[in-house]
C-alpha cells in the first residue's frame, strides 16, 4: 500500500534510485550504471535532459574560467561532446588561448535539444540504466530518518521503487522537500526561450555562425508578491505558480509575434513564426535542500575542504568556485542527496550551481558518492569525503582550484 492507503500495482528494488532525468539526474544515473549498480532513472517526461531538452535551454555553458583554462571534467565534459553527436554546434577552437573572453568563445557550445535526447537515451542505456519515462516519482518512504524508497505513479498504477540510495535530481527538492528535509525556496521572473523560423533573420546564434536553429527568449517582471502565499510570486512549488509562470510567458510570445508579423507585412506570419515551445516550465531557482554545508557568495574563489569539483561562472572570467560535499547531502535526512539546482547554494551562488555543467558535475558527485555508500554498506551521510577525494584523485578530477592552477596563479 502506498503512504496513503492506495493499492501498489508493481515493486522494484534498485542499489540507486535517481529521481528527475534532467542533465544532473543523467550523469548520477550513468556514474552508478557504469560503477554495475542496479539504477533506476525515473522522469516524470518522456525526454531526457530536463530543461537542456524539453525546456529548450539548448546552451551548453562553459568548462573554462575564460582566461584558456578548463575547470570542469568527468561526464560534465562528455554530455557536452554528447549534445553534438546527433545535432550541429561547435565548441570554439580557440577557448584555451587569450584572457577576459566573452562567455561565446569559452568552452561551451549551442546544441539541438532533439538531438541531445537521442544521444542521451543511447549512453544511458549503454550503461544499463532502468530507464522509467512517463513516470511520477510522487513521495518518499521512510524508515525513522532513512529514505529506503519512492512511491511512483505511471500508466501501470502505483508501484514501489526501494533503494540503497535515492538521488533527488527533481531541481525542486521534491523527495527532499517530502522527506521531511528542510528546505529553502528562491524567487523567479517570467522568461520563456522558444525555436522559431524567421526567415529575415541572418547571423549567428551564441557564436556559432554556422548553426541552423532560431530563437527567441523573453522576459518580463510581475508585480511583487505581497504575501508568501500571493499567487503573484513565482516561488514555483505550487501547482498555481506553475501554471502562472507557464501562461504569462506565453503570452508574452503571443505579443510578441503579434507584432513581429505586423511589421513584416501581409505575409508576416509566414515570415515568422514559433517552431517549439518548452515542455516544461523554465524555472531557474524554486525550491532547493539545506545541506551540511551551503555554497554562500562569500565562497567565491575560495578552498572548501570536502570540495568535489569545481565550476566556473558564466557570466564573468576568472570566477571559479569549489564544490562542497556537504551541500549535496540534506541536513538530518539520512540515505539521500540532491544533485543539480536544487543542492544547497544561496544567492548568487544558486545562480552559478543551476546551470547545465554545474547540474552535471553535481550528478556525478552525488553518483559517485552513491556508489560507493552502497559499496560499502552506509549511507552518504556518513561517507567520508576523503574517499570520495581519493576516486577523484585516482580518476585525475580536479576538486581543488590548486589542482588547475599553479601556484602563482589568481
């Protein structure tokens, strides 16, 4: 029977549970597929790669700091060659050399979202991944303070998936949030990227000249919300604010095409037009755990002991964080991790920790920590981090910047 007293139609028993195929559940998933664990991918789409893919966030942001030296390794690096196998795009030949360059000519690379999902579903099932598409991961079960499985809805009924270990990769905290974790919520503004065909249009796209896709992205503000539950903040952890988010940054397309099409005449319409629109709400900051340790803007640039990776900051050069373990691994929960936006960051550190290569290294980390929880019969609360360092240091994947950085650079 389910938490609420429902039928189970179907059990599983899995040594992971990843809960949430965006691109920080894809690389948990394959870090414990390839390790020979039994894992279990469970989206509640039938796409992988989240909002890389369905929410056709289609850049891949940068590996390098941006003055020519990579930061990030490991699957990160390898989904990013991944999204190019099916599709077009480029990774700039000449990120490694100069200093202070524009986000375009760093590591990183526009892709087809379509692609991606073909080359995602091939790599996760060479991996032995038990791919669960079409399926809502819908509450935790619990032993004492031990996540030992998650209640799931899909076509066939409601069934059990138990686990050694369940990785919440939601992006909104979800298996955390209903575990009984404590929880902290970030706010939003309505934006909406879409494909379109624009037949006036000439140039490149992010950089990459030779890249057929178009898009447009939009945003705008609402009125500030006067209360914590006024339906007019976009907190998105309620089913309303979903919907609000989802409608308003629609119709702010429907304006905007109503007035590109006027301009170019009697055949505007079939001049411009939208090609694609998200499958999913693109949110950026919703709901995420409070973990042993919280990645803070005081961070920045600096040594966290139990670091694990690191990434670099799109939006500036030179700006590199450390990676804590602690903020994958929610506070007095046992037997769970959070991988991608929804691990513990804070300010402006959240903004740097929910984009793609972020998700990817913290997938990785929270695989690998999973991995080896199970291996050696504890959980990933009680996993020493030097552990976890000693693989990384084997695999040469640099967690400190020391380690990409001589020591007489900044």
């Amino acid at each position: 029977m389910t938490r609420d007293g429902k039928r189970l139609s179907f059990r599983e028993s899995y040594d992971v549970l990843v809960c949430g195929a965006g691109v920080a559940g894809v690389a948990a998933a394959l870090e414990c597929g390839r390790a020979g664990l039994r894992t279990a991918l469970v989206e509640k789409t039938i796409l992988p790669g989240g909002l890389a893919t369905s929410g056709l966030v289609l850049i891949y942001l940068p590996l390098c700091d941006g003055n020519g030296t990579q930061v990030t390794f490991g699957i990160a690096e390898e989904l990013l060659h991944l999204s190019l196998r099916y599709g077009p795009g480029k990774v700039p030949a000449t990120w490694r050399q100069g200093r202070a360059l524009p986000e375009p000519q760093r590591y990183r690379t526009p892709f087809a979202p379509a692609a991606f999902v073909l080359a995602l579903d091939e790599i996760l099932c060479a991996a032995g991944v038990k791919l669960w598409f079409d399926t809502l991961a819908c509450a935790p079960r619990l032993r004492g303070d031990r996540v030992i499985g998650v209640e799931v809805a899909n076509k066939d009924g409601y069934g059990l998936f138990s686990a050694a270990c369940v990785v919440d990769a939601t992006g909104d905290a979800d298996i955390a949030q209903r575990a009984g974790a404590e929880c902290a919520t970030g706010d939003n503004k309505v934006s909406i990227w879409a494909l379109q065909t624009d037949q006036d249009r000439t140039g490149d796209m992010w950089g990459c000249p030779d890249f057929p896709l178009r898009w447009v992205a939009l945003d705008s503000e609402l009125p500030p919300a006067a209360a914590p539950d006024d339906p007019n903040d976009l907190h998105g952890i309620s089913a309303r604010r979903v919907n609000r988010l989802v409608l308003e940054g629609r119709r702010l397309l429907r304006e905007f095409y109503r007035q590109q099409q006027a301009a170019r005449g009697p055949d505007g319409r079939q001049r411009i037009f939208p090609l694609a629109l998200p499958t999913q709400a693109q949110f950026r900051t919703t709901r995420r755990i409070v973990g042993r340790s919280t990645l803070t803007d005081d961070l920045a640039g600096r040594t966290a002991p139990d670091s694990v990776g690191l990434v670099a900051d799109w939006r500036k050069p030179g700006s590199v964080w450390e990676i804590p373990y602690g903020t994958l691994v929610p506070d007095r929960i046992r037997g769970l991790l959070a991988a991608g936006r929804c691990i513990s960051s804070d300010g402006d550190a959240w903004q740097v920790t929910r984009v793609i290569p972020a998700a990817a290294l913290t997938g990785q980390m929270a695989g690998l920590a999973a991995t080896l929880a199970v291996k050696t019969g504890t959980t990933p609360d009680r996993l020493e981090v030097t552990r976890l360092q000693a693989e990384l240091r084997q695999r040469g994947l640099p967690y400190h910047r020391e380690h990409v950085y001589p020591p007489s650079a900044p």
